[in-house]
C-alpha cells in the first residue's frame, strides 16, 4: 500500500490531493482499520476506474459504450436521486459488468455533517439501489472525498467500505481541464491497484469520454485489466471484509 510517512505524510495531507475535514485521522489510519481505502496494493496489473455524481442521461450511455468497447469494467458512485431518474441506466450498468456504489441521495456537503445526516443519505440511496437491482451496494465514496471519523465510522457502521481514490490518478475532469490533461494525469502514474477518478455527470464530460477512448487502449497495450473495485479489494486478504457487508 502506497502510504507516507514522517514528513512526507504531512506534505501528502496538507495538499489538495485528497479533501479531509478536522477529527480527521491520516489515511493511513483508516486504512490500517480496513474501513476506507485509496488504493490496494497487488502485484497484478488491476485497476479500477471509477465515475462519481451520476447517472447522467447524456454521458453516462457514452462511458458505458467505451468502457464495452474495450473491455472494461466500471465502478459507478451513483447518486441516489439521479439513479431513481435513470433506474434503465442502473440495471444495464449491472447487465453489463459494473458495480453500483453509493454516493449519497441529495450529494450534499459533507463538511461538518452530521452523523443522522449521513445515515440517511447512505439509507436513501441504499434503498433506491436495492429496489432497482435488487442487491444493496457495499461502497461508499463520500461527496467531495471528504472524509474525517464520523463519515468513515458511519459508514462502516452501516455496512460500508469507504472508497477513496488515487491521489495520483485524480483526473479533474470535472474542471474540464483538456482532454490531453487528463489523458496524461492517468497514463503518466499508472500502478497496479490504482482506484481512478472520473465523473459521468455534472456538466459537460465529453472531455472524459473522449479521454477514455484514448486512455483504456494504452493501458490495455500496457497489459493493464479494469475491474470493479471490489475485485481489486478482493486482491488484498486485508480488506476481504467487504464479504460480511452482504447483508
């Protein structure tokens, strides 16, 4: 697992890699408890390409069709109010290889939140999920990576994994920052047990499908596999706990 230490920690949590909020822990912390992760780390070349914010009507059908064109399998952090508009777009994702996660019903701010508040966003969008698949999710990913003892205890004591991602392989793509940009943010720090940041859904994200298409090929040539997120967590014996959040 790729954790800093000593003063390199510091630098790493003091950046804008990754959002975290006081009563915060360093992510090593968390992920010496098992309940959230950022990456796993596997000497085979998995990794796991993630969308968070949707589903979108537009462009989430778009990254699906890529995504089958090459292959590869998606984890989607859906939210719960945008998957109940779109239950078609969640069963085919399910038909279709990917795994449904949870990233709250409303997306709200995470800063400060309060405990009840996160219950209830996770169990809306829980129930949303179940009743569309019919198989509640086991992921949880909180809006904006905010993260800080209340969200991760919370959701671990509802039955989550906490999902992060990579600090490495945070594309941006929301910021629209060029296709290049996020092309090269991905191709240049690729690792095995990498979790990649894209999103499917607030604001035009032709950026990330055309990026995608250019990104899934290079790392396939690579000798690179792209599953779901919980297969790469089943790599690590560490986090086989996800098995006890069936139910």
């Amino acid at each position: 697992m790729k954790i800093a230490s000593g003063f390199a920690a510091f630098i790493l949590l003091i950046g804008s890699f990754s959002p975290l909020t006081t009563d915060a822990h360093p992510r090593h912390y968390y992920e010496e408890k098992g309940t959230a992760i950022w990456e796993v780390p596997t000497e085979t070349k998995w990794v796991a390409v993630t969308f968070d914010d949707g589903p979108s009507g537009t462009y989430t059908p778009e990254i699906m069709e890529v995504l089958k064109k090459h292959g590869a399998k998606g984890t989607f952090f859906v939210v719960g109010s945008r998957a109940q508009k779109h239950p078609d777009l969640i069963r085919e994702m399910v038909e279709e290889g990917h795994e449904i996660a949870n990233h709250t019903y409303h997306h709200p701010s995470f800063t400060g939140i309060s405990k009840q508040e996160i219950v209830k966003e996770i169990g809306f969008t829980a129930e949303v999920i179940k009743e569309i698949t019919g198989e509640p999710p086991t992921l949880f990913r909180p809006p904006g990576g905010v993260y800080n003892d209340i969200i991760v205890d919370t959701a671990s004591e509802e039955g989550y994994m906490v999902v992060m991602w990579s600090w490495h392989q945070d594309t941006k793509d929301w910021q629209s920052p060029g296709v290049n940009r996020i092309v090269d943010t991905v191709l240049q720090h690729s690792k095995n047990g990498d979790i990649i940041l894209f999103h499917d859904f607030g604001g035009n994200r032709s950026q990330t499908v055309q990026a995608l298409n250019r990104i899934l090929p290079v790392l396939k040539e690579d000798g690179f596999q792209f599953v779901t997120v919980s297969e790469l967590i089943e790599k690590h014996p560490k986090y086989k706990i996800i098995d006890d959040f069936s139910g």
